[in-house]
C-alpha cells in the first residue's frame, strides 16, 4: 500500500552557510507559499543511487549492490534486468549512475556506471558502459570510459552521468582516496569531470587534447568527489556539488579546462580536525559558487521547471545524506543566493531528480523513492 508522509508547511528551519561567489547570502525569509508532502513510491531498493526515465510512467532505477530495477506505472517489476557485468560492490563501489541516450525513444540505449574490476593494477575503477535495454536484457555492450588505474581503495567513485544540450556525455570521477596525487595531475583519470561523446570518443574541442601527457577525455580537474551533476535548463551550463571531507563541501559550475582547486584550497579540514591546508583561494583556482560549513554531504541534484512545484522553479534540490533532507538553493543568474531546508527525516538522499512527468522523486537509503506532491 502506498503511503503518505504530510509536511504542513515546509520549512522548520533556515540554514546560512557560505557563498563564495559574492557576498554573504540572505536568509530565504519565511519560506515557501506552498505546502507540499511526500508520497512513497516504492520500497525493495536498498541503495537507489541513479534514476532515469524512460518514458513518462517507466523509471530505471540502479542499486549499488548491483541490480537494476524498473518502475512501471509506480509499481517495482519482480524482474530485474540481466546482463549486468562484473562489479565489486564493496565501499562505496557498485552499480552506480544511469542515464538514457538523448534519442533514447529511437535507439533504447542506455549508460550507466559502476566500480569496474577490468584494467591495470588490483581493485576497481569507474566504468562507464553503453547497452541496448531490450526485454529486460542489456544487449551491445561496449564500455565506452574506464577511469584508471585501478585501486584497493574502496572510496570516492564519483560516478555521475549528465548528457548537455550538445548530447556530450560528462562523467565525474573522484578522486579514489589519493588527494595528493590524482586530482592535480592531468594524466590521472581520478578527480575530474570528463566530457565524451555517446560512443566513447572524445570531442575534439576538449580542453587538453593537444597537450602532452593529458588524458583527453578530462575537461576539468581539482575535484574531491562530486555526487551530483545536472545540466542547467536555460544556460545548458553542467552544474554539479562535491563532497568535502569535514565541512567544504561544493557546489560549482564546470567551465572547460578549468581546476577547482582540491587538495589545494578547501573550506574543510581532515575528519580529524586538523588542517591540511590554509588556503580557500588561489590564483588559477576555481571558487565554489556554494559551500557547506559543516558539510550536508550532498547526493543528487536536479533543477525545477516544472509548474508543480512554483514556489521552487528556477531553484536547484539537493539532497542530503548526513542531515537526511532536502535544501532548496535561490539561484540570481550563476550566484546562488541562499538554501532553504525541505522535509527533514525524509531520509538518507542518494539522489533526487525532476522526472520526466514533472514530478520531484527523491531515492533515500533502505526507506524507498518517494514523489513530492503539492498537499491536498
């Protein structure tokens, strides 16, 4: 039986942090207009880390244990998907992002992303492959990216999947637990956002395809872990929000070649407590356009368009694994201007994303994927 868990009003509370873009952000005032509430979806999904529409009433859903499961008309099929390839679901590893083909409704391919046991050296890597969903069953396999070498280490896969207006492929990869060696350096797969096109190729006007030593696919660097990536639905700008370690983390639009500063400059320090660096800025380093000091640990995020929700269009959502909610950030142009803090105990967020029924759904940690609903 589906159930329904009622928020009279949304906010309990407003949250300031820091905006390194401009000056310091307002308080979002009294909140929304709006009452909205949640509704259970599905549960039987341990860990939803990647949704993807497949036409307005069917989502693809992977859990990181490695199964992909599909939502029909609200519904979790029994079947799952076959044809998965190895994985190790360890750490944090497993099956991770998904995303359909721009012409998906043309040729049924599908992407996804995974902690990939193939390549040099022991452990995993990210992976990224492309298939056919047909019946139930990937076909035409081909993995199109693998961010090597591989490691032991069980941390930071990044792992998500964006398509943009020019039907480029941007992949993020973490940077696997070595922040002193990876992130910084352009022939490390690890800790940067990476731009293909659906085949795997890579684009020509990529930024370091003629530069020696580069891998070509990246298109930028300096990044932590980022968890959460969407397009920009008017400027087509890649938005997407990283994980700091204690405090520091992210949100930062990804412009070409551009490094965004880790380990080098951070708003966090080490879980510990100690420092490791004194440094939030430096020349030829990006500044974020939003930090979180403690950090949220965000997952998922997404743009509202949709006309269901008007107290929140033009806003991005992002989820939160620590504080299990959802924070709403007022955007002016590119300078995120404050958060507001949505539905607190909703859940552990691993992803939220603006289906393609308009509809918010929201993929938490063992409780299910919830829809958020204007209240009745």
């Amino acid at each position: 039986m589906v159930t329904m868990a009622r928020l009279l009003g949304i906010i309990c509370c407003v949250v300031l942090t820091g905006s390194a873009y401009a000056q310091q952000p307002k308080n979002s005032g009294s909140g929304s207009i709006q009452s909205y509430e949640y509704q259970l979806v599905t549960e039987g999904i341990d860990i939803p880390w990647g949704m993807t529409w497949l036409d307005k009433k069917t989502i693809l859903v992977s859990d990181r244990k490695g199964e992909l499961r599909i939502i029909s008309n609200g519904v979790l099929l029994n079947e799952k998907v076959t044809g998965l390839p190895e994985l190790r679901a360890e750490g944090q590893g497993g099956l991770l992002d998904v995303a359909v083909d721009p012409n998906y409704a043309q040729n049924n391919l599908i992407y996804f992303s995974y902690s990939g046991l193939e390549g040099e050296g022991q452990g995993a890597h990210t992976s990224v492959v492309r298939a056919k969903l047909q019946d139930f069953k990937l076909t035409e396999q081909s993995v199109i990216f693998e961010a090597g070498p591989n490691t032991t280490k069980g941390q930071h896969y990044g792992s998500r999947l964006t398509f943009d207006k020019q039907g480029y492929l941007y992949i993020s990869s973490g940077d696997r637990g070595n922040r002193d060696v990876n992130p910084q350096r352009l022939d490390r797969d690890a800790g940067k956002i990476h731009r293909i096109n659906g085949d795997g190729s890579i684009p020509k006007d990529n930024p370091f395809v003629a530069q020696k030593d580069a891998n070509p696919s990246i298109f930028s660097y300096g990044h932590r872990n980022p968890q959460g990536m969407a397009m920009h639905p008017v400027t087509g700008d890649i938005w997407t929000h990283e994980h700091g370690p204690k405090g520091g983390d992210e949100i930062n639009i990804i412009r070409k070649g551009a490094n965004y500063g880790w380990p080098v400059i951070s708003f966090g320090v080490n879980y510990s407590g100690s420092s490791f660096t004194e440094l939030t800025a430096k020349e030829g380093m990006e500044q974020p356009q939003w930090y979180w000091v403690p950090s949220i640990a965000p997952s998922g995020m997404t743009f509202v368009t949709s006309d269901i929700y008007p107290d929140w269009k033009g806003k991005i959502i992002v989820g939160s694994l620590k504080f299990a909610y959802l924070v709403a950030l007022e955007l002016e142009g590119d300078k995120v201007l404050s958060q507001e803090i949505l539905f607190p105990d909703i859940g552990r967020v691993r992803n939220v994303k603006q289906g393609a029924d308009g509809y918010l759904y929201v993929a938490t940690d063992g409780a299910g994927i919830f829809k958020i609903v204007p209240s009745k």
